[in-house]
C-alpha cells in the first residue's frame, strides 16, 4: 500500500480546465495513516483491493457541509485532465567506470620521507611476518610506476594512490620474490567463484612467466590459478603449492592485453624490477576489488530500478590495505570481507554441492496430473525419482526405507503419500498427499544450473544486507511469499504472505518496527483516489457515502454527493478514509515501520487469496496469513492479549519495546529454517535484470582494464 511519486505524467482525457482551487489537508484533520506517510518522498502507492460496502452508514453531518465545488445536480461536464502517478521504472543498470589510478604521483622521490632517512634507518622500516621487501627497495624501483598504466575502480585508485603514498614499500614482494603472503591472496582470488564472484575480475600478472587466461568451470565461471597449466605442477595444485618461488601466471584479460602480461621475459635488472612493481600494483589493486565486491557486492542495487532503496556500503579500502600490509595472514582477512552469517555460509555450501554433482537429469512430469492414494498411474515412478532427486536430505533420512523398498510400481500408496505431503510441508504448498499441479511444479524443480545461477544472485544481494543479519528480525523473503520473525537468531514464527503485484511491486529495503496499529483507518492513498476511485465518482457522486469511506474537503467532513467529479483533475485537497472494522482493507492491525514507499506488513479480509501458491496481489504493502501470531512476537505479549487489544474496537498504537529491524527482501534462493536452500520462481524477473547488471559490470571491467 503506498501513496503515489512526485514525478507526474499527465494523461489527456478532454481539453476543460479545472476551475477548483485546490490545497494541501491540514495535519490535524488527517488521519494515522495520513499523518505518517503525508510529505513523503518517492513513489508510493495504496492498497486497490475494496471491500463490499457496509450497509446504510449513517453521514447526517455531510449535508452541512460547504465546499467550492459545483454540486454533480446541475449538469454533466467533459472530464478535465487527471494527473496520473509515474510509474516505477526499471533501470538500464550503468556499471561503475574505471579510473586512471595516479600511479605517476608515485614514482616521485619526494612523495614521502627519503631515501636517506629511510637508509639511516629513522624511517619505518620494519619487516612483518612475510618479510616485506625494505622500503629502499620498493625506492629504488618506484621510478618504474612513471610510465606504468593502471585502470581501477575509483575507491580502489584512491586507495592504492594514498597507502603507497604514505608507506612506499613492497607488501606482496620480498627479497625480490613473490612472498608467501601473496601467494595465499593469490589463491583466494583464485578461488572467488565458490563465493559467487568471478576470478576474472581479479586478474593480476605474474612475473617472468607467460600469462594464461583461467580454465572455465562447469558453470562457465573462471577457476583461476589451480586450473592453469604453466604453474609447473597437477591440474588442481593451488598457489601456495608454486614452484620457483611461486612465480607463474594468475588468470588473465580474456582479450590478451599487452599491458596485462608484463612478466614475458628477463629475470634480471630493471625489467625484473617492472615485472615485479606492476606485481605489486595489480595484486594490490585485485586485492582491494575482492574485498569491495564481497562486502557489498558488484552491483549497485539502486541503479536495477526503483524497486530497490538499499544504499550501498561504505567500505574503507585505504584502512583495507594497510590492514593487509602489516597483517601476516592478509588472506583470512580477505575472506572475512565475505557475509559470515549463516544464510550466507549456507548458498555457499549449496553452490559447492551443485558444482560437485554437475548436471542432473531432467524429470519431467504432466502439468495437469493429478494422482491420489490406491490411484495407479505411470508418472508414480517419476514422482518418487523427483522426490530422491529433489527431495530434502531430512526427507530421505525420514523415508529411508520407503526409498529403499520402492520397487517402481505404478500404484500410488499411503507411504508414498507421506514422503508427498512432508514434501508439500517443506515447500509451503498445501499438505494433503495428493499430486497435483502445484506439486508437480516444485518436484520438478529448476535444472542444476538454473539453481546455480539462482545461488550466485542471491550472494550478491546478500551482500547488500548486514553480512551478519541481526539475531531479532523481521524477515520477508517476497520471492517464496512468506515472512518469518526470528528470535535469538532462531526461527520462533512464520506466515504466508501477499506481495505487490508486477505494476506495483513491493521494494527491497530494510527498516525498523515501530508500531503496532490496532483496528486501523484505512487512509486512501492518492494514488487509488485519482486511478481508481475518481474514475468510479465520475461514474457515481455517491460512490464513496454507498462504500462507507469518510470524506474530507480542505478539512471538513463532506459528502460525495457534494461535488461534479468531472471538473476535478486531482484530489490534492481530499482525503478518503475506511473506518476500523471487519471489512477495512487493512483488516485489524497494521505493523508499521514509517518509509518514504509508505509499505507495511497488515492484516488483510480477503483471507481467501492465501490458497493460492503465487500470491501477488496488493498494491505493494505486504499482507499477512497470520498478523495477530506476527504482532504478539513483536510486540512480545501473547496472542490473547492482541485479541483484546482487536475486541476492544478502538483504534490504538502500541509501540515496540524497542525497534526491530525488518528486512523485505527479494532471493529466489534462500535457506530455510534447518539451513536446507529452496529455490523459488523469480515472480517481479528480477534475476534477469540482476544477471543483466553482473554481465555489463564484468563487460565494463575488463575493456577498460
């Protein structure tokens, strides 16, 4: 439910003009939802779904009323123009673009200290755990970085500009080698893919080997190093198992850029200084974009599309650096830029295992099949296959022996039925046993590498959350229509829910709870008045008095009678509200969390939409299965409570103890509560979008590199 964007777009529907003065609502005739979501920002919309009409209610103050507006009596006037809200958009994601990185500015003796003071020893010279090359070598060498080229992201160039600037010393060479703590970055660099990103975003150039381009994965991603041959060692040797002082070659441009493969030749004098200084200065810079891209991801989620409000991380990538300077195990950090938080750990391990298994044979099954138990049918096989096949590992465990004895009969028996039903549990689908077309669906599942490209999505917008999500949480996965309340890091409830539908998707962004409403008004936003309710007043002044809503003009009660809706093109100076009962559209309680996208969780009348298995229905707010058993775990009291508080009839806020963060998220592949991933249809096509914005950054990346 949310009230409609600044931006306008006029729609033409006749050549009149408006003669009705319109102004703003005063606050203090507004009402709850009108006063927290009034002034807002961004686009925002209502909730379209109306009740029945209640009967006869009673508006005697109405007729008392007076307004500026021509009564509907007199005549019948062409409809002026109506403002209409502009629609949210989805965006032509533009990659960040890569920069010079000053390493000129470098190569000057004077940047900081000198050589001298440095040779005197009063400079920091000091070695840490790997034994970092003395700074007079690093010195000595630096003349190189005049006529060097580097391309980078812009946090990265000025990272590499200001931590060499200020301490002008080798953290990846020592006495003239490849160190051991490069070797091991090296090898996480290598090995991004099993987090979801691309080791060909992180491309650096060995010294005095022949570069080589990484071998593709199964999933077309690059294996980095261990895959390279020119390493002198097996197939799967990683980098720290290098010979001759671990030098060889990491992956590298696919296009084969000269300026990439500057280790093609001496071993001595100032080319080996080169080969190791652009070393040096690639490694830093890869190092840098990994621990950009793990923690808040290669997208910028608020350029996909004005579905997203997730402002992006901040990063310090000179205190990054310097961390992995004067850090012996540079690499661990590196790793630790990844989410640490259990959902993360599990598309992880779930990515591993899909890379393991390889491709999987496709089940396929009839859409329209039905089969109940003592029914015999050919497909029964079929559906005991997808059930190995797709089932969850606590499903095998549990129907172990009805797996086993199985010996490929066409009849549908109970134990079957069984191993059916808990499957339908762990999918959200309707518990019955029976095989029908939405159990067909999930059993059949997504191909492995269709999960794959699921997993490596979800990583990147886990990434655009706390890498460690709080212990108490709201959490709203809107691909798999369900919200889930976490306690002490531990699943303690969980409802279906109804999202927006495609034109009025709900947005991804994360909040506080605030406020428990009970028995709500129901404040019209101004998108439904102008898109839907206008239209029907122009068609019937008494629309809004047979449907039981509360008018107000300029702040005084009026009635719809009142007015000729066809001389008026907007409803600036109206306010429509449903009174609290059985049949407002937000049913007994709201759960609020002010946004500027005015979107909350709410209870709903039309309970009746919940059977079905795809639920995007509202017009952006999120409704709930189950709102009194959600406003007992948030408010911390129990259900009997919370029905008093509804019983009670009156229209009351009741804060939060203290705010709990709330997440309404977007992941067609998540864990479940055991740590098991499901997989879910992608309702809004934002994977595609998602998928699209990756391949144009990688694209970005790697021409301008």
């Amino acid at each position: 439910m949310r009230l409609n964007r600044n931006g306008r777009a006029t729609l033409l529907v006749a050549t009149l003009s408006a003669s009705v003065s319109l102004t703003a609502i005063p606050a203090a005739h507004a009402g709850v939802f009108d006063q927290i979501f009034a002034g807002g920002s961004g686009r925002h919309h209502g909730h379209g779904n109306f009740p029945p009409p209640p009967k006869a209610p009673s508006r005697s103050n109405y007729g008392n009323s007076s307004s500026n507006v021509s009564s509907t009596s007199s005549s019948v006037a062409t409809p002026v123009a109506v403002d209409k809200p502009e629609p949210a958009r989805v965006h032509s994601y533009e990659p960040d673009k890569l920069v010079t990185v000053p390493l000129s500015d470098l190569a000057d003796s004077v940047t900081t200290g000198s050589i001298d003071d440095i040779g005197n020893g009063s400079g920091d010279s000091s070695q840490s755990a790997d034994n970092r090359t003395t700074d007079s070598a690093f010195l000595s060498a630096r003349a190189d970085l005049a006529d060097m080229r580097l391309r980078a992201l812009p946090e990265v160039a000025a990272a590499i500009k200001a931590h060499y600037a200020s301490d002008p010393s080798f953290i990846w060479v020592s006495d003239g080698r490849v160190n051991e703590k490069a070797k091991a970055v090296l090898d996480v660099l290598a090995n991004a893919d099993t987090v979801g990103l691309d080791p060909a975003d992180y491309a650096v150039s060995m010294p005095n080997r022949p570069t080589v381009s990484g071998m593709p994965n199964a999933d077309g991603g690059q294996a980095g190093l261990q895959n390279a041959s020119a390493i002198g060692g097996d197939a799967d040797q990683s980098m720290s198992g290098m010979n001759d002082g671990g030098e060889g070659s990491f992956v590298t441009d696919p296009s084969g850029s000269s300026e990439r493969g500057m280790g093609s030749g001496a071993s001595s004098g100032s080319s080996r200084e080169q080969a190791l200084m652009r070393f040096e200065m690639e490694l830093s810079r890869a190092a840098l974009t990994y621990a950009l891209d793990a923690h808040r991801g290669r997208v910028a989620p608020d350029r996909l599309s004005d579905y997203h409000d997730l402002p992006r991380k901040k990063v310090d990538l000179e205190a990054a650096l310097d961390t992995m300077a004067n850090d012996g195990n540079a690499a661990r950090w590196l790793k630790r830029e990844n989410p640490q938080g259990e959902q993360f750990v599990a598309l992880k391990q779930a990515l591993a295992k899909l890379r393991e298994d390889g491709s999987r044979p496709v089940i396929s099954l009839p859409s329209s099949l039905v089969i109940k138990v003592g029914q015999r049918d050919p497909n029964t096989s079929k559906v005991v296959a997808a059930l190995r096949q797709n089932g969850s590992d606590d499903l095998h465990s549990k129907y172990a022996d009805t797996l086993a004895d199985y010996d490929g009969s066409d009849l549908y028996t109970r134990d079957i039925s069984h191993m059916v039903r808990t499957f339908q549990k762990e999918q959200g689908l309707s518990a019955d046993g029976v095989v029908g077309p939405n159990t067909v669906s999930a059993l059949t599942g997504f191909s492995n590498a269709n999960k794959i490209e699921k997993l490596k999505l979800s990583m990147e917008r886990a990434r655009w959350l706390p890498g460690v999500l709080p212990a108490e949480r709201v959490f709203v996965n809107q691909a798999a229509y369900v919200a889930d309340f976490y306690k002490d890091g531990k699943e303690a409830f969980k409802t279906k829910v109804i999202i927006g539908k495609k034109d009025h998707q709900t947005n991804f962004f994360s909040d506080e709870i605030e406020t428990v409403e009970f028995n709500p008004y129901w404040g019209v936003p101004q998108s439904i008045m102008m898109n839907e309710m206008l239209p029907k007043l122009r068609r019937n002044s008494a629309y809004l008095d047979r449907m039981g809503y509360q008018l107000t003009y300029k702040g005084k009660d009026v009635s719809s009678t009142q007015f000729n809706w066809n001389q008026i093109g907007s409803m600036k100076s109206f306010a429509v509200r449903q009174p609290p009962g059985d049949d407002n559209a937000l049913g007994r309680l709201k759960i609020l969390f002010p946004n500027k996208h005015a979107i909350y969780l709410h209870d709903t009348p039309s309970q009746y939409l919940f059977k079905h298995s795809v639920r995007d229905f509202s017009h952006g707010c999120v409704r709930m299965h189950d709102p009194r058993g959600m406003a007992a775990e948030v408010l911390g009291i129990s259900r009997d409570k919370v029905d008093q508080y509804i019983a009670s009839g009156r229209n009351q806020a009741v804060d939060v103890k203290h705010k709990i963060p709330v997440f309404l998220a977007y992941f067609t592949a998540w864990p479940q509560n055991g740590g098991a991933v499901e997989y879910f249809d992608d309702v809004y096509g934002r994977d595609a979008n998602l998928k699209e914005a990756i391949s144009r950054t990688e694209t970005t990346r790697r021409a301008q590199t």
